[in-house]
C-alpha cells in the first residue's frame, strides 16, 4: 500500500456501451496508476438496444475497487471523481428515482420513424437553428417520442429524464447535474442559447423540472460524494465529484484539445461506433453532422456511424477468421451496416455485399468489411471538415494528420485501412484509455478550479507516434462510394420522396 505521502489522485470514469472502465490517475502527473474494468450487459434485437442502469452502478463500483487495488494507493489519497458516459442513451425515472424500464442505448434506431415526424415539425434547418443537429434515430428525444408512443404506461410513470453519465452522477453526488456537451446530444438542449428548448420540451411534453441542472462545463463541481455512495465505492465520503460529460467530449479532453488549429488534426475514433470530431470555436451548422458543444465550452462538430469495430468482427466471426486475417477487398465491397446505419441516415440498412468473384477469398472479404467500416467513418469526415468551413479536398489538405483512437487504433489492420482509404499521416496518441482520462481531468478540475483542456495538456496528452502517409487507395474509395449512393443512397431518397408529410 501507499504511504499517506502519496500525491493525490484522482478518478476517470468510462461507462461505455459494453463496459465501465475507472483509471486512478495521478492528479499531478496525469500518470494513470490503475485501471478496473467490469462488463456491461446489452439487450435486444431487430434495432432494440437496451440496458440496466443499476448494472452501470455496480460495475462502476467493482470497476473502482480494481483500479484502487491495481494502483496500490489508499482511498484517503482520492480527491475526486468524474463520469464520463456513453451518449444519447435514455434513462427514464419514477418519483423515488429508479428506473421504470431499462435505458435505451444510443444505438437503438427504433425511433426512426419519430426522428422523421420531429424533423417535419422545423424542417433541417429549424432543428440545426436551434440544436446545431438534425433528429436521426438514437438521439434522446427521437427516443422519447418513440417511448411516449410505444410504451405510454412506462413515460406516464416517468418523473424524470437522465442520460446515462447524469444518472451515475446523481448517484454519486445525489444531485441533478450535466453538462453542455453531453446534452447537446439530447436533441431538447440549444447550442445557441446554451440552455434547454423550451419550445422543443413543450413538443416533446418534458417539463423543465424533469432534467438535470446544466453546470457550465463538465470540470464544473456537481456536488460531493454521499455517505451511501461512498460506502458503495469504499471512496471518502465529500470528495469532489465533477459535473462530468459525455465520452466524445472526454475523449477530446483527455487529447488536450483547445481550439486552435484542431482542423489541422481532426480524431477519428474506432469503437463499437465510429466517431469522428475536432474542436472549434465556430457553432457549425450541417444537417450531416452534429453540432454538439464541447466539455470546455467550445463546441465539438461530431460525425457518428453505427457500425464499426463490433460490426466487423462479426464479420470475421461468420467467415471463422481471426480479426487481423484479412486483406485489401479487391473487387469486393461489403458496407457492414448490420444495425442500420446514422451517417448516412440510414436506419433500416442492411449490411450489403457485392462484387464476388470466383477469385474472392475470405480475407478478402473480411478485408471488404474494414474497407466498408473506415470508408463509411472518413466520409462523415469529409462532412464534418466541410461543414467547418475546411475544404477537405483543398490542395494540402491530404498531409494534415489524423489522430486515430478507440479499440480500432491498437488493430494492424485497422489502422493500416484508415491509412490506405485517408492517404493522411496518422498520429496515434501515447496516452491510453482517452475518455477516463478526459474525465479524470474534469475531475482535477473541478477540486483545483483548473483548465480540464489545459491541466491534459499539463500530463503530456499531445504526445503521439506519427505514421508517415501511404498513397491513397482511391479506386476502393470510389468503388464503394459508387455502391453506396447506386443500392443505399439513392433508393433511400426515392423511398422518401414517397412519404406523406
């Protein structure tokens, strides 16, 4: 065990879709000291996805008992703590505070069709007004309108809304706190007033008194752990517990990026989703992109795509491969979108092979589904630089590096995809588990009134391995564009332009 001299630390939390991960870090080094992991159920079929909240509770708290064990270090050397959680999700709350039904997950597209009647009702360019994105289906209020009409016994019963990062944090400081980047994915939060819509809550039949207080940023101190969350997590009971956010924005924390130049250096993340972000100043506007706001108060533009490094290893699992046992697809193009896709708006796709030849090889095929995977995240790249004013075709643009992260990023194959379809130098960040650390940074500030962005920076967040560029695949590129706007893109317009407004 640690003496009592030990500096003092702190705690990220990572609640993800499959797991909650807790890094103890040095508060003064960033040095993280431990990690504890514990896994997450998930729920559901033909587009449900869905899980217990109290699960998250109790893994949080087997999580930090590991990484506490793992770092050596007493529980009278922690100084606070902070969550960071996986977005959109909807955890709906009877008066006494439990949950009425299990959360449904981000990844749950059975709100299409209310993401579609909610957009009729200001049209793209209302919504992205008022929110900075355009309803698709997983974003909290598409799915509260689906509950509200699907399941009206349980949103009867509902006395209060939380995302899945405010719902561990109420239980950690018992109070109802979040902040404006993570509910800036709500789809009921304005970026442009930097508060809730009132006018989208009456839509939506949500009273104010429903959500959770927005601190002003996620370093924001929420409150102070309880004496029953404490006995709960073996923690001490009054240490600070921040305002948290969501895990996109703690990861951009924990990368140390501020709002200079980030353009130059836009992170592309390989997880179950594929998300793509840089920071900036300037609120963007683009019905591709989400317009969310950054932890730091900045804004964070946000490209998402459903199917990723899950999707692709079910892939490998179906032709009994080994994940890394692939190679370039040749004339193959398999576009993995098993669970629908959200960028491109396409709820009700199905993964789509074509292109087989006699020649086809297995590697080959799973080669096809990197290539589909990657192809899909770097294209809502190309609309998130476009619509922050950065031409991604420019001359030059091509030599501006990527920061790649996520599970994908520790993968050969991942990584040498991303390389072959960008053409881009690619950084890969030293620092490990990306969305604890941001949110162990949030936590640091929120007991030293630091910077969070500044006090990353302060542990080296900016250090990376820079892989020189490879000359750019572009007849992958344009074959698999070709196959998405021929069989995806272009029946799916034809579809719309039959609906009924």
């Amino acid at each position: 065990m640690a003496s009592s001299a030990h500096p003092p630390v702190v705690i990220g939390v990572d609640s993800s879709t499959q797991s909650t991960k807790a890094a103890v870090v040095d508060r003064e080094t960033g040095r993280i000291l431990g990690t504890g992991r514990a896994p997450h159920t998930v729920t559901g079929a033909d587009g449900a996805r869905e899980s217990d909240p109290g699960q998250w509770w109790h893994a949080l708290a087997e999580a930090v008992s590991a990484g506490l064990k793992e770092a050596g270090v007493r529980a009278a050397d922690v100084t606070a703590i902070a969550v960071a959680g996986q977005q959109h999700g909807l955890v709906s709350l009877d008066a006494a505070g439990r949950p009425v039904r299990p959360a449904v997950l981000w990844n749950d597209t059975r709100s299409a069709p209310q993401a579609a009647a909610l957009t009729e009702v200001y049209g793209a360019d209302g919504w992205l007004a008022r929110t900075g994105s355009v309803p698709v289906a997983s974003i909290t209020a598409t799915t509260w309108q689906w509950l509200r009409e699907s399941e009206p016994s349980a949103a009867s019963a509902t006395a209060a809304l939380r995302l899945p990062h405010d719902y561990l944090t109420e239980r950690l400081a018992g109070v109802a706190v979040t902040d404006p980047g993570d509910a800036s994915g709500t789809g009921w939060y304005s970026t442009a007033t930097g508060s809730y819509d009132r006018e989208i809550l009456q839509l939506l039949h949500i009273e104010e008194e429903m959500l959770p207080e927005v601190a002003r940023t996620g370093a924001t101190r929420a409150g102070a752990l309880t004496a029953a969350a404490a006995t709960a997590l073996g923690l001490p009971a009054g240490i600070a517990v921040a305002a948290g956010t969501g895990d996109n924005m703690a990861a951009a924390v924990g990368l140390g990026l501020g709002t200079e130049g980030l353009l130059d250096h836009p992170v592309v993340s390989l997880g179950t989703s594929g998300t793509v972000f840089a920071a900036t100043r300037a609120r963007p506007a683009s019905p591709g992109i989400n317009g969310f706001a950054a932890a730091d108060g900045a804004y964070l533009p946000l490209g998402c795509t459903l199917n990723c490094t899950l999707a692709v290893d079910k892939v490998a699992e179906l032709l009994r491969l080994d994940r890394e046992d692939a190679v370039p697809g040749g004339a193959a193009v398999l576009l993995p979108y098993l669970d629908g896709e959200r960028t491109p708006d396409l709820p009700a796709a199905a993964g789509l092979l074509t292109g087989l030849r006699h020649a086809t090889t297995a590697q080959q095929l799973l080669g096809a589904a990197y290539e589909g995977a990657a192809f899909t995240v770097l294209r809502a790249l190309d609309e998130l630089l476009a619509a922050c004013g950065a031409d991604p075709h420019a001359p030059g643009a091509a030599t501006r590096p990527l920061r790649l992260i996520g599970g994908g990023a520790k993968g050969r194959t991942w990584v040498e995809t991303v390389r072959r379809l960008s053409g881009r130098p690619v950084l890969l960040p030293a620092a490990t588990e990306l969305v604890a650390l941001g949110a162990a940074a949030l936590a640091a500030g929120a007991v030293t009134e630091a910077d969070p962005v500044a006090v990353a920076t302060s542990w080296g967040a900016a250090e990376a391995v820079e892989l020189p560029p490879v000359e750019r695949d572009l007849a992958a590129w344009n074959r698999i564009e070709d196959v998405l706007g021929e069989h995806l893109l272009a029946p799916a317009a034809r579809r719309g332009a039959k609906l009924e407004p």
